[in-house]
C-alpha cells in the first residue's frame, strides 16, 4: 500500500513499525538495503526491543521515506506538473 510521505504528528519509531508491519515479507530486502539484521527488525516489530536507539529508528524511517517516494513517483503520484508548449 502507498501512503504519502505526510506524517506531520507522528513519532518516528511509529512510523518505522507500521512500515515494518506493512513490509513484512520484505524484511530480508530491508536487512540488505539498510544492514540491520532480520532478528533485531522483527523484534523491533513485535515490540520486544524497549529502546532502539534514534540513529536506527532515524536510518530506518529515512529508508522507509525514500521507498514511499520512489513508490509514489512509478505510480505517478508525484509527477511534476508539466507546462504547456507555447
């Protein structure tokens, strides 16, 4: 599912673990893309970590905020308005 990047109010570790939930079968891309490991995502996901760390959850939600991007620009979601030909 696409969403927009928009999430004025939202705490980044909430952002991260809904984008965790959203990409489940994707976690061994997101282990390779961001190199943390699949163990510590999907203990992140299931609430077993009390205190990630902000640089994680910050390289996380940096990752996630590119991919909703590029997900968003091939559906066409964020074209650029095109000027008309005089």
């Amino acid at each position: 599912m696409v969403q927009t990047a928009c999430r004025m109010g939202t705490s980044e570790l909430d952002f991260v673990l809904r984008q965790l939930q959203e990409r489940k079968g994707g976690w061994p891309q997101i282990e390779k893309d961001t190199g943390m490991p699949y163990s510590w995502l999907s203990k992140l996901a299931r609430g077993l970590i009390d205190d990630p760390g902000v640089k994680k959850i910050e390289k996380l939600a940096r990752y996630f905020r590119l991919l909703e991007k590029q997900e968003a620009e091939r559906a066409g979601l964020c074209a650029e308005p095109r000027q008309a030909v005089a």
